[in-house]
DNA sequence: TTGACAAGCGGAACATTGCTCCACATACTC
DNA sequence: GAGTATGTGGAGCAATGTTCCGCTTGTCAA
C-alpha cells in the first residue's frame, strides 16, 4: 500500500519483502544440518536435534518449514539441485565421457545417501508428493545432456533414453544394500562401457 | 526345577510353561485389532488405539509385544501364514487350474494391504528384517505346489520360477494404486492364461 | 473344592517428540 | 537514530511410545 512497499516490490520480482539476512542465514544453517543429520540418524530424527545442530529455536525452524515433511522435502530437493548442477560443472572441467562418467557416480551416490527417504515417499504425506517429478524434472535433463555432449564428441555410440538409464541405476541401488556401492560401480562400468560400442543386433532369446 | 515343571515341561516341547488361557485370548485379541486398525489407519496407528479395540490393557499389549515394530511384523507373519495355508485349502477343494487362480487372487489382495508396510519394511528396523525370507520362505512352497499341480494335471504347459512369478505380481501392486488393483486382476489373468498354452520360440529384439 | 501363588492384567505415570504461541529481539527503512 | 515489520527462541501443549507395579485370575497340588 505505501511508497516504500512499493519501491521494495519493484526491487523484487513476486513476494513483498525479501527474506531478511538473519532469516536466510538461519534457512541455510537448518537444511545444512538437517543434511547432516538426516545422514546419520535417517529422516525420523528429531525435529529438536536439527534445530540445535543449526543453532537455532525450535520456533525459527517450524516458522520456515511448518511441518517435519516440508523439511525433509526441502532438504531433498536442495539436493536434487545439487546433484543436478554438478552435471554442467564437470561438463565444463571435462571431456564429455569423462563428465558423464563422474556425474553418473555422483548420481549413485546420492541415491545412496536416501535409503531411509525411500520409505518416506512411500508414506502418503502429500508433502512428498510432488518429489518424484521434482526428481525426474531435474535428473533428466542432467543426464541428456551429458549424453548428448558425449555422442556428439563420438565417445558413445548410443544414447539411450535417459529416464530409463536413471531407473536401472536407481533399482540397482534400491536393491543393494549399503556397502554393495562398490558392486553398483562395477554394473554402472558395464553400463558405461555397453555404451561406448556400437550395439549389436540382438537375435534369439 | 520341581517335579511339577518337569511334567509340564514333557506334556510341551519347549518353554517351561504353556501360556495361560486368558494370555492366549487376548494375544489373539491384540493381533486381530492390530490388523484391522493397520489396514484403516496405517502400521502407525497409535498403540493405544489398538489395546483398546482388543479390549486390553496398554500393559498386556507391550509384554506380548515390546516394541511396536514387533507387533506390526507378528500380524505381517500371521497374515503371510493365512495366505500361505489358503494354498492347500484351495488345492483340495478345487481342480489344480483353479486353485492356482485363486490363490493368485488372495496373493493380489494380500499385497493390496500392504501399502503402508512397505515403507515400515524399509524403515531400518531390525524387527524387520527377517520378514523378506519369512515372505519367501512361506509363498514360494505354497505356490510351487499349485503350479506343480497343475501342470501335473496337464491344466497349464509352464512352470515358472514360483520366486519370479511372486515377484513380478508383486511389483504389479507396488507400482499402481490401490484402486488399480482391477488392473492388476487384468494382467494376472494374461500371466495365467499365458501359462496355459507352449511357449513360442521368442525372436528377435 | 480349595488355597496358594506364579502368571498375567490394566492403566497411571513417565519420556519423547511434533507443533503452537507469544513476549522479546533485531534488521531494515527513512 | 527511531519506528516498525519481520524474525527469534523456547516454554508449554498434545499425542504417543514405553515402563512400572499393585491388583486380579488361571492353574495345579492336595
């Protein structure tokens, strides 16, 4: 209503207000240490201990996520981003089969890292809902265009539909247990170097 | 000790005692509300809540039951024996083709049931990790007897791998939803009606 | 049938934890 | 520097898992 809302609404793009510093500061600080602590205790960790780890009340963590789902929600989605933006990082610090091959193992190791969330997306909170396309929304892009990059440089003959290499990887993961990655590498090599050559006719069985 | 103990002991095969009429009751009491409660409310539904339906006390509920994860992997057992025993019951009351169809169904409905569990079974817990084999251990017989059955009866021409049958409808009920069990009655019927008939020679791709 | 007592029962009480509320503090605007 | 919207912190509430223990009851020898 007033000039100075006004003046602050131009300055930004759709809310009122931007968050103020402190505010920001402490956002970062909870889903770091609710990072960390989802890690070591699994996602039913108590809202109490994040809040301590991060250095803040309890009330300043419920204020920015109401419910523990809309923590845990945040936290995979950073790392989503995460995961998904290193993908153009090592595009650009790598030959494009090298790129693809590192982002594919940080790619395993972040699934690695979501057993315990694997049981929360099945829970029916409506606050997990969306994280699956949130997942596919970001990842497939990703890896398209590392594959794509990696074709167009003739290091891989075939490029195979990324969602689909996602779900192979992501079952291989689900399936193992936790100190099976280093069987999960061994597939993820095979299915690297399957990649590489051309791909012969199948026949027969 | 006592010479008591002793006959006691002889007339039962291995703990000191048989338990008592009342505690036999109300076990069984405990595991039938649990069941039901946990197919309307979900296996997190409140402890209380299902004393109460049992007609017990919270005390009784915890010594038969230390641990809630406890009583959700006993009616998990209790209901994989149910479904498990249904086999013979179906195999003598009805012609092999038959049997087997039937029993396919109580498995659909069976895993149809256990949405929620399904995370629980991912949770970490140790009370659950016996489960996945006591769930083999039990279907895999029932069903290699069914199919054997009808094969023997000349009803149906293959016999697949109980294991990768087992697993292939149960993946059907995971992936869809509850109300996509129609669906999953669909394919089963093709999975049956495919092991009817010699299997072709598979080709190309 | 009865008495004795171990086995079992029930629920009050405690512990933990998700979440709310509001008096107080502080970053931002002018 | 003052005023105020914004944000903070943690006491406290409610729900729920779990323990504890005095009372009740099924069981069995006599």
């Amino acid at each position: 209503m007033t000039k100075q809302k006004d003046a602050v609404k131009v300055s930004k793009d759709e809310k009122k207000r931007p968050l103020r510093a402190d505010a920001l500061r402490n956002e970062d600080a909870v889903l770091q240490a609710a990072k960390e602590i989802f890690l070591t205790s699994g996602v039913n960790a108590p809202v109490r201990d994040i809040a301590a780890k991060a250095g803040v009340g309890i009330g300043t963590l419920y204020r920015r996520f109401p419910q523990r789902s809309d923590l845990v929600a945040s936290v995979f989605r950073r790392e989503v981003d995460d995961c998904a933006a290193k993908a153009t990082t090592l595009a650009t610090e790598n030959a494009p089969l090298k790129a693809l091959k590192l982002w594919l193992k940080c790619y395993v190791d972040f699934l690695a890292t979501k057993k315990g969330l694997a049981a929360a997306l099945h829970s029916g909170d409506p606050a997990f809902e969306a994280l699956p396309a949130y997942f596919r929304a970001n990842f497939e892009p990703a890896l398209t265009s590392l594959l794509i990059a990696a074709r167009d440089s003739g290091e891989i003959k075939e490029v195979v539909d990324p969602y689909d290499l996602l779900r192979a990887i992501g079952n291989l993961s689900v399936t193992n247990n936790a100190d099976d990655i280093k069987h999960t590498y061994r597939i993820l090599d095979l299915l690297i170097n399957g990649l590489q050559f051309e791909k012969k006719t199948s026949r027969g069985v």
